[in-house]
C-alpha cells in the first residue's frame, strides 16, 4: 500500500535537492507535482486541496524559502502534513471497563469476522481473554467462518443455534462471558453488500441498548473513493470511534486511508495484513508518514524483533557468530527468527533505503526468499550430524547430499563456500570485538607517542 505514492513523492523531492534553495517557483514546481501524486494514489479532490494549501502555508515563510537545503526542509514539511492527515498520533483502544466490549461493522467482504479473529489473536497475545461472538443472524457462513478461525486458534466463541434476535444473543453472550471471565466482547454484526435501513436499525439497537467501549468500522483499503461514503455513512448514522483498515499490503494506491480519516476525522486504530490470521497491528500516524517519504520504520522493526525473537536463544547463537562455531543447524534457527519477522518485502520496506522502488524491493525479496528456500532444503538433506558440523562435508558427502535436495552439486559447493567466508568474517568481528574488551583502542593500535604532533 502506498507503493506508487511513495514512488512519486520521493521522486519529487529527489529532484528539488537539485535546487540551490527553495524558491516560489520551484516550490510551486513541487506542489503540482505532489497535487497530480495524490490524485494519482486516490486521493479525494477535497484532500488534496486541504493538503496543498497548508503545505504551501508552511513553506511561505522566509525561512523556508532562503534554505540551504530544500529537500529536507520540502521532507520536513510534507512529512509533518502527511502526520496530521493520517489522525496525528496513535489512538489506542478504550478498554476501561470488563468486560470491554467492541462491536465490529463494515460492509460484506471488508473482510470483518477475519478482523474479528484477528484482533481477538492480538488481546490473546496480551495476556486478555478474548471472546467472539456471531452476531451476523442472516448470513450462517459468516457465523461458520468465525467458529472456524476461533477453533483454528484457540480463541473463545459463542452463538445462539438458530436464533434471529441480535439482543439475545448479546444478552446470553455477556452472561457467557461473566461466567467464562471473559475481559473482552468482540461483537461479529453483519454485513451487507450495501447500506440499507434494517442493517442501520439493527447496529443502532445494540448501539443503544449496551455500553460499548469501541465501535471499529472495517475498511478494505483496496475499495477506493468507495470507502469515503461508507465511513460517512457508518459515522453519521452510528458515530463511529475508529476504524480498522485490511489489505494494507496489498497492491493499492492507498489514498482511501488518507481520505477516510479526513473525512470522518475518525483515527485508524488498527490495520491487517493480508488474508493470514496474524494479530492487527496497531497504527502509527508519523511512522506510516516515515514509510511514504522512503524512511522507513525501524522503531515498528525492532518492536517486531522483540516480540518475536527470544532473547536468550538470539544471546546464544551471537555467542556462536562471534566464536565462528554456528552450525547448518544453527543457520536454519535464524532463518525461522527473520520469518516471525514477516516477509523479506515487509522488511526492507521497514528499512530506510534510499531508492528502493516497488519492483526493486519484490525483485530482492523474492530473490532472497528463493535462496533462503534452497539452503533449507539443502541443510534437510543432511544428516544431523553435518547439520551440527560443517566441517565433516567432504566431497562425497556433499554429491549424497546435492543429490538428495534434486540440485547441482555446483549449487551446494557455493552455499558451503558462502557459509564458511561468512564463518570467517564472524570470527574476525568477535577477535575484533575482545581485543577492545581487553584494552580498548590502545590494545588495537599500540600506545600512541607523546608530544608528537601529526600533519
């Protein structure tokens, strides 16, 4: 999401660093650029205007225009509006009462009961006790799927077998939940391929007649302009408190994201990646503001690692590195570390590279991927004494093996060559590393003359 945009915003502003200063006509060179930018991702009309005229506001000062170095200062500024429009800093969930309670909307196919699922996954993962209830009485297969996804991932649920009244199957739900200590109500309504009058009447009832603490509307980013007057709808009608975003990943031009929360001035709460049932991710204003302009997000990074990666275990295989005593087995446990870290793509687009493009960014990952794909199989193909000693591959060895993952034995020999330079390298770093343990700088270079002065 936001791949073509950000495309066209860092290439904007790569070409104003060519500027000695940021002068009225350069700068309006740049808006336009940043107006048809928009509009290409989009954009609503009405959002683009507001975003140029207060960009221009900002840049109109003479401070600004005398800068020495445009570019950053045209970053700075656009970067600080892209925050704003995005709901300026990160809303989090009011969850003040327990059992909280939540009731999920959106249209049929924004991808709610997944949402549902997957957010009752992120309390899981926060030590709360999540239960789903379906409470979508015209459609079974939704009420089926969210059975399903609670069974596949042991989440709690509740339904009524074949009853059509929304307020008992709340009812009978809260007290399910008192007796279950459930902390946390996540309310599965329906969904219908169109706003009408009994769907509204139906969420207004709930809406009315029990104490909610959240009321998300969950918005596929891929619908477009579409998505405006559904969060508009769904605003006027209910007042909603913050809005779930899915398909973040996927290839769309993003603007609905800015548009909806311009239009509501409602924040994104929470957004989802792709159809996996993996926990919503919580939603950063100036971190997403980070990505777009090309500067990635390596607080998101670094909090991912240390959700995901045992700390301990990472101690152990660095001591390993450090020591150039990492096995195969060794290799196969930190590629399983880097894959709880999402995709290679997710990754670099997490890191701050400087014109790495969307076709660039696919080329590398699914290259890297398809190398990672090969040395697992390689590494399956050992016995596990190889596994644990690299040093026992000797010529024949190493045919059984190339022979066994169906590859060319040329394939296998540079794998092993790759992994021993990378042993190599390691051992140096750790030598490096205890030299300066031991004596720090004088240790490496020797103690320094004195009184001699150097030109």
């Amino acid at each position: 999401m936001f791949d073509s945009l950000s495309e066209r915003l860092q290439e904007i502003i790569k070409k104003t660093a060519g500027n000695a200063q940021l002068s009225e006509e350069n700068m309006q060179d740049a808006l336009r650029e940043i107006r048809r930018a928009l509009l290409g991702a989009d954009v609503s009309l009405s959002v683009v205007k507001s975003f140029i005229s207060n960009i221009k506001d900002k840049a109109s000062g003479q401070e600004v225009i005398k800068s020495v170095n445009p570019s950053q200062m045209l970053i700075k500024i656009v970067n600080d509006e892209l925050v704003e429009l995005l709901g300026k800093e990160k809303k989090p969930l009011n969850l003040d009462t327990n059992p909280s309670f939540i009731m999920m909307l959106g249209l049929q196919g924004s991808g709610k009961t997944t949402s549902s699922a997957k957010l009752g996954l992120k309390f899981k993962k926060e030590g709360k006790k999540p239960l789903l209830v379906a409470a979508d009485v015209y459609r079974p297969a939704a009420i089926l799927q969210l059975k399903t996804l609670c069974c596949e991932n042991n989440l709690d649920f509740f339904s009524l077998e074949n009853e059509k009244d929304v307020r008992k199957i709340v009812d009978e739900a809260i007290k399910y939940a008192k007796e279950n200590q459930n902390t946390v109500l996540i309310l599965d309504t329906a969904g219908r391929l169109q706003i009408d009058t009994s769907m509204m009447a139906e969420l207004l009832l709930i809406d009315r007649m029990y104490p909610l603490n959240e009321k998300l509307l969950v918005i596929d980013s891929m619908t477009g302009q579409e998505a405006i007057d559904v969060a508009k709808n769904f605003d006027e009608q209910l007042g909603i408190t913050g809005i779930i975003l899915t398909k973040l990943d996927g290839d769309t031009k993003g603007g609905c994201a800015l548009s909806v929360v311009y239009s509501t001035q409602k924040p994104i709460k929470l957004v989802g990646m792709g159809e996996k049932i993996e926990p919503l991710e919580e939603f950063y204003p100036d971190r997403m503001a980070s990505r777009i302009l090309g500067m990635g997000d390596i607080v998101s990074l670094v909090e991912k690692a240390q959700q995901n990666i045992n700390v301990e275990e990472a101690k152990k295989l660095e001591e390993k590195f450090l020591k150039a005593q990492f096995s195969f087995e060794d290799f196969l446990k930190i590629q399983k570390q880097i894959k709880m870290l999402g995709s290679f793509e997710g990754i670099l687009g997490m890191l701050p590279i400087p014109g790495l493009n969307k076709d660039d960014r696919q080329k590398i990952s699914h290259e890297g991927e398809k190398q990672f794909k090969k040395m697992e199989v390689f590494i399956s193909s050992m016995t596990p004494e190889e596994r644990k000693n690299p040093d026992l591959l000797n010529a024949s060895r190493k045919k059984r093996i190339a022979r066994g993952a169906g590859m060319e034995l040329n394939e296998l020999n540079a794998f092993v060559s790759q992994f021993e330079q990378m042993r190599k390298m390691m051992q140096g770093f750790g030598a490096l590393k205890n030299t300066f343990k031991k004596g720090g700088k004088s240790a490496l270079y020797g103690k320094m003359p004195k009184n001699r002065h150097f030109r």
